[in-house]
C-alpha cells in the first residue's frame, strides 16, 4: 500500500485527510519506501591447505601441481593470453636424453635410453609448460616429456617457461619432485624461484632430459 505525507509531515495511508492529525493531503506525492537488497550468497571457501581453483590437495610449493595456480598471486598460467610482440624470428629449444645429466642423477632402477633422437621445439609466447600429459590430471604442456622416451623423474607440471616484456624467457619451478636445474649448478631452483635465460642456457628436468634454448 502506498504512503501519503500530510504537510505535517505525517505518513498517511489515505491519499485525501492524514489518519494521524486530519490534515487534507490534497494530491502529496506518496512517500518514499526503501528497500533494502538482500547480500548476495558468498562462494564456499576451499577447504584449508586445498588448492582454491582446482581443489587438489596442496603441496610444497608456490604453485599447484595439478592446475599451476599460483598461491602467492592467486592466479593461474593462462595460454593465449595478451603478452608483448616477440623480436624478429623467435626462441626455440633442442630437447633432447642427456647422458651427462643422467649420469649425474645416478637414479636407481631408470635405464637411459640410448639412441634417442633430438628434438626442437617453437617457444610460443606467453608461457610453454615443461611436464608429463595426462589425462586424469588434465595436464597438457607444450614440451611434453610422456613422449617417446618418457622421462620417468618428469613431474605433470614440473616447471614453466615465461615470455618476458624485454624479449627473453623465464624459467621458474612448479614444486616438481626431482628439481629444476640451469647449467652446471648443482643446487635446485627452489619451488617457485624464477631466473632469467639467455641464448645457450641450459635446463635440466626429470632423470635425463636436458632443454637446451636458442635465441633468434
């Protein structure tokens, strides 16, 4: 039912006198009636320690392992994305079983696979994931390591290559379970830790699979 102010200033529910002084109303615009809207239902919040894009249980490192969301920005890795226009020609890199590495990891039990041809990949911008495809897990990074031979030490998503604005690339760990090394240093990159590349750098991931990068 509408409001009728008298010019008492009473709310009145007749529009001609006021039902609280008796004043005629004459034609008084009714009076406001506020509503107020009801709050909007909050999103349930991922159980403690869960990965809050993808609910997996989460690990060590600053980023998930299922789904490469980053714990400490809140984002996830996205492909074709927006990034800056790469310099003439591009990046590639030579993947390829590294006798020298695998003689250093001395794993247990993992035979090297002798004869294995190289490879060379394109380094598309913004970001190419180094790691194992899988189905179940839904990971399908661009130097997939499943591929014929299948390096055994290979996390799912062991480690990122990023596109920077000044034309060269980043490599930094996703919290993988055998390390991400660069060259000849004998130290890990830590979970999360992004360093910078240049022509002739070399990365090393799983039990023997070197990545060796090619500037334009």
């Amino acid at each position: 039912m509408s409001a009728y102010t008298c010019p008492n200033g009473h709310a009145s529910t007749e529009g001609d006198f006021c039902d609280t002084c008796g004043s005629p109303i004459e034609g008084a615009a009714p009076a406001a009636v506020v509503t107020t809207a009801a709050p909007a239902a909050a999103e349930p919040a991922a159980p403690a320690g869960d990965c809050p894009q993808c609910r997996a249980p989460r690990g060590p490192g600053r980023f998930c392992e299922d789904c490469g969301y980053d714990y400490t920005t809140g984002r996830v890795p996205q492909l074709g994305t927006p990034t800056p226009a790469a310099p003439a020609g591009e990046w590639t890199a030579t993947v390829f079983a590294d006798p020298d590495y695998f003689a250093d990891n001395d794993i247990e039990g993992v035979e090297f696979p002798a004869g294995a041809p190289r490879r060379t990949v394109r380094l598309a911008p913004p970001q190419v994931r180094i790691g194992r495809h899988s189905s179940s897990k839904g990971t399908t990074p661009e130097i997939d390591l499943a591929q014929a031979p299948a390096d055994p030490g290979a996390s799912h998503n062991h480690a990122l290559l990023t596109f920077s604005v000044d034309g060269t690339w980043l490599v930094s760990d996703l919290g993988s379970t055998n390390g991400t090394y660069l060259n000849e240093e004998a130290r890990p990159l830590d979970p999360g830790q992004t360093r910078a590349l240049k022509d002739g750098d070399r990365v090393h991931v799983g039990a023997w699979t070197t990545i060796t990068l090619h500037a334009p």
